[in-house]
C-alpha cells in the first residue's frame, strides 16, 4: 500500500510539473511582487523536495547500503 501512494505521489508531482496553465501570462502577482509562474515553481520545488525525503525515508533500498557497507568492511580487514 505504502509503495502504490509513493507511486501515485511522483504521478502526480509529474503532472504537475507540466505547468502549461502559468504560460502565457505573468499576473496575477502573488504578494504583490512575484509572477505567478515564479511563485508555482517555487511550491513545486518544495513540494518535489518533501516527496523525495518521503522516498528516501519510505523507499530507500538499504538492503543494498547494508551488502555495501560489509563489502567495505571486509577489504578493510584484508588489507590489516
């Protein structure tokens, strides 16, 4: 279950990085100041951020940090 809303979640973050709506124009002005397709791209990147520290946390293969770390281990203690 974990893995399919890991899955819908980066679906998601794709399709909304297909930002087509913001194109042609730079109004309305969010705070007054940034254009609006600014100010969406730089949700996105926070948004796109927060979804891969989910996936490091939730998807992070560590079967393969561990097989790594005793790899390293064990020419260490070849090399003694």
């Amino acid at each position: 279950m974990k893995r399919t809303l890991l899955v819908i979640a980066v679906a998601v973050v794709y399709v909304l990085h297909q930002d087509f709506w913001f194109w042609r124009t730079a109004r309305p002005l969010v705070f007054g100041f940034v254009p609006v397709g600014l100010f969406y791209h730089a949700c996105f990147a926070v948004l796109a951020s927060l979804l891969l520290w989910l996936l490091v946390k939730h998807a992070w293969p560590s079967h393969l940090e561990r097989e790594a770390e005793s790899q390293t281990h064990d020419h260490e203690e070849e090399a003694r």
